[in-house]
C-alpha cells in the first residue's frame, strides 16, 4: 500500500507490532485513514486482556511504534479493544477513530 508516496507493508507491519508484544496483543489490522481522518495508517488492536490495559501499556506500545518503524509505516492512532470489528458476514469493517 501506498502511505505518503512510499510502499508499506501491512501484513509485515501488523506482524511486527504484534511480535513485538505478545504477551498484550491478540491481533492487528491496519488500515489507511479515511479522508477526513488524515492520510496515514490507523491501527486496530485486539488485547488479550482488554478489561487490564494501563495508561502505562499504551504508552509504551506508543513509543516503540515512533523508535521501530519507518514514519510511513507508523500509525497515527491506535484503538485499542476485546474484539474485532466485523459485520454481520464476519468480514472486518472500517471503525471510527473519535476517542
């Protein structure tokens, strides 16, 4: 996918993130923002253990995404949740990023 005129890679991008905390993240899915929101990539995180994420979780998986991954590839916001975001044919949709 094309983010700021260079390629990035969601699948590796997802897998890496994913990787880089095992223990916290049960899934990742990246998508390119919609128009309104901005023109990077937003995250979507499936915890393992949603009801028992700190400030201080968050914060670091904030941190390692500006120290580990090229700018086109970071995303710009994360959302955080117990589950995906399917519809009724079980196929991911597009979730806002108001927080």
């Amino acid at each position: 996918m094309q983010i700021a005129g260079h390629k990035v890679s969601l699948p590796y991008t997802s897998a890496t993130l994913k990787a880089a905390f095992p223990n916290l993240i049960k899934e990742v899915w990246l998508r390119k923002m919609n128009i309104s929101e901005g023109r990077r990539l937003k995250a979507g995180l499936q915890l393992k253990d949603f009801a028992s994420l700190k400030k201080e979780d968050k914060a670091e998986i904030y941190h390692w995404i500006e120290e580990n991954l090229v700018l086109e590839a970071r995303p710009k916001h994360l959302t955080f949740s117990a589950d995906k975001a399917l519809n009724s044919a079980g196929k991911l949709i597009d979730w806002p990023i108001n927080e």
